[in-house]
C-alpha cells in the first residue's frame, strides 16, 4: 500500500465517521436508529422528544444507552468504519477506480476541516 492510499483511506474513515455520527444529512436515520435503540432498551422515553430530534434527546441525556452514545461519537464509529476502509484500501488500492470515492471522501474531510477551522474572519 502506498502512502498516497494510506493517506486517502484514514481521510475517508474520518469523513465516513463523521457522516455517520453527526452530519445533519443522516439526522433522520440516526434519530429513527436512536429511538429505535431507546424503546428497546428503556421503558418510559417519550415517543418524540420535546423541542428538538432524538440526536438532541440522546446527547442530554447523561444516562443514554451504550449504543446511542457509540452511535454519536466519531471516535467510536471510526473503528467500525475504519476496518472496511483499511480492507478496500488493502485490496483495491493499486486499482483507479479505488481512488474516485476515497478521494472525493478525503477531499470532503480536508474541505470540512478547513471550513470550520481555517476560515477568514467575517
């Protein structure tokens, strides 16, 4: 494996994580997951929070199950991303095709980090 590919795999697991765990895009998956985990696991969870999305419920909440707050935390979706990427990057790597997805991910991460951290003044 290259470094060039090594570089664009751990970019794509970070922006994958971060799609995973806190990107406004998959909010309505994440929140349906995220009630679905609450009533499974707890009894007497409000059907809809109030005054904002099960996302906004389950971090207030300081007694959320394990598998919500897996579920929200970046550092913890990237293990479970980060080995499926590790493996494509492992076999697919040397192929052009690989490169399309990792790097429009890594170039999503990198433009994403910059924004919010490299930004002009306003």
């Amino acid at each position: 494996m290259t470094p060039l590919v090594a570089v664009l795999a751990m970019l794509a697991t970070y922006r994958v994580a971060l799609l995973i765990s806190a990107d406004e895009i998959t909010e309505p998956p994440r929140s349906w997951l995220i009630h679905r985990i609450y009533t499974h696991t707890r009894k007497g969870v409000p059907d809809k929070p109030r005054g904002g999305t099960w996302d906004d419920f389950a971090r207030k909440d300081g007694d959320a199950p394990k598998a919500v707050v897996g579920l929200l935390c970046p550092w913890c979706v990237s293990v479970y991303v980060g080995f499926p990427v590790a493996w494509s990057a492992w076999c697919f790597g040397d192929r052009s095709w690989w490169f399309v997805p990792a790097l429009a991910l890594a170039a999503s991460a990198v433009a994403g980090f910059l924004a919010e951290h490299a930004s002009p003044a306003r």
